[in-house]
C-alpha cells in the first residue's frame, strides 16, 4: 500500500515559445466545459441560446471580478493592507467567482427578460462540470493542501517540489526532509473538492432526468450541495483566515449551502400551497428581446 501519493507540480505550459499558466489554462477549460453543457441543455429546452450566451459572457466578467474581491474582507480582517484591492494580485476565490457570476447573469438576464429560475436549472450541471475541470488545474500546480494526514492517499511533498505559493511554507530541502524522505504528507482538499463536484454532477443529470421539480430546484440541489461540501472540507484546511472557530470560506460555503437549502424549501412550500411562481415553466422558452 502507498504510504503517500507524489508526483511534481507543473506550474507553466510550454508550447513552442509560449508558457502559459496550467491553472490559468484548466480555468478557461472549466469555463468553456461549463457553458457548452449548460447552453445544450438551454437548446434542448426549446430556449434562447443566443440571449443565455449573452447572459454567459456577463457572467464571466462577473465571475472574475468576484473571485477577486470575494477574498478581500478575509484579507483586511487578516491584517492585510489596502493592497489588496488590486486587480492583479491577491488570492482568488471559486465561491467568490460563483458569487459574481451568478449575480451577474441574474442582472442579464432581467434585462433581456429570460425567466431566471429555469435559467438557474439549466445552468447547474455547467457549474458542477466546471468545477470539476476547474480542481483539475488545482491538482496539477499542487495547490490548496490541506492539514497533515497519515492516509494512503495524502499528498507527499518532496524536497525540491515548487507547489503553489500559498503551500512556499511547507517546502523543504532534502536535507530538512524527513526519515521518509518527504517534507510532510497533506490532504489533498482539491481533489476531495473535485470528487464531490463529480459526484454532485452525475446527480444533477439523473435527477434532472428522472424526477419532475419545480423550476429552481435543481440550482438549488447544486447551491446547497456545494456550499455545505465547502463547509465540511474546509475543516481539512489551514492557514486561511478565520472568523471565530471557522475560516472566510466556510462562512461563505454555509451561506450558500444554507440559502439553497432555503430555496429548496420555498420552493416546494410554494408548490405544495399552490401558489404560482413567475416563469414557472417546465421549460425555457424563448426570449423576445433583442440582444
């Protein structure tokens, strides 16, 4: 049995004379996954493809502002300087992205008038494959370990290893390594993150597939799901900044996981009393509005 899996991280892609960023790389993949999954599951709904991909390049703008700026509060609460209003430094924050993302392509769509719950359902599955595309770039740069761990399949870090820049502390020589060999062995949260995204996407297609909802209910299976996955791994982690007995992260990912659960439920209480919901339809329908 291994007692640790290692492997080194590939930060850069070297293609001719051109690098470029792994992670940037597996970033824009996600994005395109993502889009392409849900935009299908607009066309097959009879919807408006071209106004939800107007909606997808707002969304994306948005997604990269809120990845950005999500992570400032926990910064400043963390002692750092107004720095970190930068635009082109900083850490970066998958549910800060969602967050901006998502709100967003909530303002397009109002402007071009699609009915935003169905749109919401449509756009689940993209968001669950994108994350899983997304942590793939994670794993390759070695990024967001977590606390050590004995298991067979935590991460082993090597002497010589140039992992992600928020894991510099951890790094070692080989004389600073362990009987082992090794500067520690880490859980590897991201690909505890992707696994679970995986898993939430196979579950999104079957019960999309095989159970009547009502429209809102599937973006909100995916809001609760994510959001309280982020919760419960973030446990894993350490270093981040913390508020009270848990980090920014958590806080955000039990806000998400709470509000899905609490659309869930409005939803189905709604439902059950009979009350209609604007844009209830089962399906997308198209949109009149010009682009």
């Amino acid at each position: 049995m291994f007692a640790s899996v290692s492997y080194p991280p590939i930060p850069m892609l070297h293609l001719g004379g051109l690098s470029l960023s792994i992670h940037g790389v597996f970033i824009a993949l996600a994005i395109v996954g993502g889009a392409w999954i849900a935009s299908r599951r607009v066309e097959r709904a009879g919807g408006d493809v071209a106004g939800y991909q107007a909606v997808l390049s707002y969304a994306v703008v948005g997604a990269l502002v809120g990845a950005r700026y999500l992570t400032v509060p926990a910064a400043l609460f963390d002692g750092a300087g107004w720095e970190v209003l930068s635009p082109l430094s900083g850490n970066f924050s998958i549910l800060g992205g969602f967050t901006g993302g998502i709100l967003a392509g909530w303002w397009r769509m109002r402007a071009l008038q699609l009915p935003i719950l169905p749109t919401l359902d449509a756009s689940a599955p993209g968001l669950a494959l994108g994350t899983v595309i997304g942590r793939l770039g994670c794993l390759a740069i070695v990024e967001h370990l977590g606390k050590p761990t004995s298991l067979p399949w935590g991460y082993g870090l090597k002497p010589g290893y140039d992992v992600a820049p928020q894991h510099a502390a951890l790094e070692c020589t080989a004389t600073q390594a362990g009987a082992d060999g090794l500067c520690g062995v880490y859980h590897p949260v991201a690909a505890y993150d992707l696994i679970g995204a995986a898993v939430l996407l196979v579950v999104l297609v079957v019960v999309a597939r095989r159970i009547l909802l009502r429209p809102g209910q599937l973006f909100a299976l995916w809001m609760a799901w994510y959001g309280l996955q982020r919760f419960v791994l973030d446990f894993l982690r350490s270093g981040d900044a913390t508020i009270g007995p848990i980090t920014w992260n958590q806080l955000t990912g039990l806000i998400a996981g709470m509000g899905g659960l609490g659309l869930w439920w409005w939803l189905k209480r709604t439902a059950e009393s009979g009350t209609p919901l604007a844009m209830a339809e089962s399906r997308i329908p198209a949109s009149d509005s010009p682009e």
